[in-house]
C-alpha cells in the first residue's frame, strides 16, 4: 500500500532499495496525528520513547518527508513551531508532547536551536514549489534571526550558547564559549534567508541577509580557523582557540566559508584514517583524540547520521560528489549491516554507529542511549542521501529542472516522484544497443544528465508522455 503512494528507487544493490521501502514502512508505523492538547494540528513523525517536539527533529524529518509525495506532509511539524514563536521572536528547542508548553533544562536554559529553518525552507520551495509560503515565513524567520542576533550575539560578532543547545551529546566542550557549529548554522541561515529574498525578488531582504551572512564569514575566518591545522575551532571566553577537533565544524562547508584553498586542507581530514576516516564515516571526534572511543562512547566516537548528511551536503558544494557519493554508501552499509547482524542477535537502526564495524554506538553515562529506530536520523539517509547522492538526482520544481549525477553508468532511478503535479520517472538500463536512459514525464521539464567518469554532460527538454535516450548518442 505504501509502495503505491511514495517513489520508488532502483539501484543495483537490492539491500539499499529494501531499505529505503523498509524506512517508509517503519515511518507509516510511527506516524501519529497531533491532539488539541499539544496544539499540533496534522501528523508528524515518532520514535520509541519521544517525550518532546524537538526542533532539529522535526527539521531532520522534514528533508526526506519532502520525497513521500505529500503523503506524509513535512509542514504541520513546522507549522508547530511556528506557531510557538514569542513576542521576543524566540521559538524555544523542545515543547511538551502532552500539553505544548515549552522544554528548559540546566544546561539550556534560553531553549536556544540550531537554526535550520531557512534551509528547510528553501528545499521545499525547490520540492513542493510554493513560493507564497515562503512570503508567509520570512517574517518568522527575520524575528527568530532577531532573537538569536539579541540573545547570543556578543561584541566581537561572534555568537555563543551552552552547550545544551549543540549536537554533539556527550563531548567535552565544557571550555566552549564561541561554537564553531552554532556560528557556521547562522551563517547557513543567513545565506539562506539571502537566498529566500532573491526567490521572492526581494532585493533588500537578500542584501541585508547576504552582508550578515559575509560580516559572519569574515570573523569564522579570522578568529576560529587555524593555519597550521587547517581547522575551524571553538573558542573559549578569552577568544582562544580550544585545539579539539569536531565533526560538527564542517557545517562550514554547507555555509560555503572556507575558500578553496583552506577547503583542501580541511577537506583532507575526513579521508585520514587518523582523524575522521575511519570505515564509517564520521565519528563526532577524531581517532586522534584522546577520548575517542572504537566503543562509541556516546558521541565520543560515535557516528551520527545526522552530522555525515551535513558533511556529505557540503561535500557537494566544494565539487567532491564522487567522494560524497561514496561516504553515503559506506555508511548506508553499516546501517543495514547493524540492522541484519551476524548469528542470532536481533538488530535495528540506531541514533548513533561504531565507527569500525557494525553496530550501535556505546554510552553507560547518557540516559536513553541510543535511542532505537530513530527515524529523523535514519530516513536521512535512507531516503534523502540514497536519492540525492546514492542515485544522484537534484530536482527543482520551480525551475522544472531534474540534474542526475552519476559518477558511472549503473543500474538505477526512480520511478513515481511527484513534481507538483507531474508524474515522472527516470531509470537507467543496460540494453543490447548499450546504455539507456528511459524517461516518463506528465508535463514538459529539463533534464541534465552528468557521467563523471565518461566526461559526458547534457542538458534536454523532456517532453510529456514516454521517451528514452542512448548515452552512446549524447
């Protein structure tokens, strides 16, 4: 029944096409309507023990509910938090699934978020197309921008919060005053409002969001990057930089702030088995660091999901999609092989991986870790990367554009993704006459096909109804 209401993929591996079908399955099993007691009207996404509304939950689940063709929405979540926003312009990390007030705890006691929504919001215009819903939020997002700017933001440009509102669990960052992460989110949200603005072909919303985005840039540069190490660090009260490597400091790449020069350097660590180039990519902390842990250890060597998606994504940005491509498919291997181990042991998905062999991450000291079946980290990349970089395929419904990026010529596609109102489908077969593209389509769109290791690239008008062409012919 399922099959029948979101695409499907085809890929070489059937593992990988199982689960991507398995995931949907599961999100269909967890999938709950909102109650008038927490004010949350339309579905949203689950997961075994969830007490709270999180924020970055809710922004993780939105980035592969776009690709369900509407059948599980990605707005009311959202909406939810929308709908939260104080007069100060704060909306707060958690609400309570019982009664919908607000979540402050010690060590988060402003209820402070990564700032994702603009990001999120700029994919599903480039997903669903609704540009008066973009005209709707911006004011949301403007006032948000407004608190953060009132609340974290100190005199030398840098903004700090505690610890409790980063993602990086367990690991000592008791020193941090400044965030890398937190200051490379901004930037991603500044540079996204920008973004917004020339959609809506507003000029002063863009120039003033862009000059916030480069004063922001400008001081990540300057004060949290270090030459000699080619990384971004966080800094203490005193400005000083704290020399512990964090995975969570290549949100620099999504925010585009290293020029090429320092992205080589940066971008070397990832594949150095002695930092974070371990089988599976990435843990939180480098296995040059004293508390990384083969066990896990929560965070402290831990791999999570969500954090190899924002690597990956910015991979793509600095023109590494062959090495993108081939971090998602390593770690999807490990996800599956974690939920169909060895022997008799029954095994699932989890919040966090052991970064060398299969299985879920370790903690004694972090209660309720990790969390099982935790579907906002999973469906990351099990539906969003198996998509986007696994297959390859970037669309944009306003543009009518379908880009596919293949490093070389294989076995896959989709079949039944929804542009608005446009059915279509691409897959890619072996035939006796070589290489075929076969295409379906309801309505006229461009289609760009890119073949890495063939050097190819072309860029067609793909008429409605059935069409197919050769990849010896382009």
């Amino acid at each position: 029944m399922i099959k029948d209401t979101v695409p499907a993929v085809h890929f070489y591996d059937q593992d990988f096409v199982d689960m991507y079908d398995r995931t949907w399955v599961w999100i269909d099993e967890n999938w709950n309507q909102g109650v008038k007691g927490n004010s949350l009207s339309g579905g949203y996404l689950t997961y075994p023990g969830q007490k709270t509304f999180n924020q970055t939950q809710a922004s993780m689940s939105a980035l592969f509910l776009v690709y369900s063709n509407q059948t599980y929405s990605p707005f009311p979540l959202i909406d939810y938090f929308y709908s939260k926003q104080e007069e100060s312009g704060a909306i707060r990390s958690d609400y309570s699934m019982e009664d919908g007030s607000p979540i402050f705890t010690e060590d988060n006691p402003e209820g402070i978020c990564s700032p994702l929504f603009a990001y999120i919001e700029y994919g599903f215009y480039h997903k669903i197309g609704n540009k008066k819903r973009l005209k709707e939020v911006v004011p949301i997002l403007e006032k948000q921008f407004d608190w953060y700017k009132e609340t974290c933001l100190r005199e030398n440009g840098l903004y700090s919060v505690p610890n409790g509102a980063l993602s990086t669990g367990n690991v000592d960052r008791e020193e941090t005053f400044y965030p890398i992460d937190f200051n490379a989110q901004l930037a991603v949200n500044a540079l996204y409002l920008s973004a917004i603005g020339d959609i809506l072909n507003d000029k002063e919303l863009s120039f003033r969001y862009k000059r916030l985005y480069f004063s922001l840039k400008t001081r990540i540069n300057s004060m949290m990057w270090d030459n000699d190490d080619f990384f971004y660090y966080d800094l203490n009260a005193k400005e000083q930089k704290i020399k512990k490597k964090l995975i969570t400091s290549y949100w620099t790449l999504l925010a585009e702030i290293p020029n090429e020069e320092k992205a080589d350097g940066f971008i070397a660590q990832l594949s150095d088995p002695e930092q974070f180039g371990t089988e599976n990519p990435f843990p939180t902390i480098p296995v040059s660091d004293p508390d990384f842990s083969e066990l896990g250890d929560g965070y402290n060597g831990g791999v999570v999901p969500f954090h190899t998606y924002i690597v990956v994504k910015g991979l793509e940005l600095y023109k590494r999609f062959e090495f993108a491509r081939e971090v998602a498919i390593r770690h999807l291997y490990f996800i599956l092989d974690t939920l169909h181990p060895d022997g008799e042991e029954t095994g699932d998905v989890w919040e966090a991986y052991l970064p060398s062999k299969e299985g879920a991450s370790k903690c004694d000291t972090l209660e309720g870790f990790p969390v099982r079946r935790y579907l906002p980290m999973v469906g990351l990349i099990t539906i969003t990367l198996m998509i986007e970089d696994i297959i390859g395929l970037v669309i944009s419904l306003p543009r009518k554009t379908v880009d596919w990026t293949m490093t070389t010529l294989e076995v896959m596609g989709i079949e039944g993704l929804s542009l608005k109102r446009n059915m279509i489908t691409i897959l890619s077969n072996k035939q006796p006459r070589g290489w075929e593209i076969r295409l379906e389509s309801e309505k006229l769109y461009y289609f760009t096909i890119e073949i890495m290791d063939e050097k190819k690239k072309k860029t067609l008008p793909i008429p409605s109804g059935k069409c197919s062409m050769l990849i010896d012919k382009l």
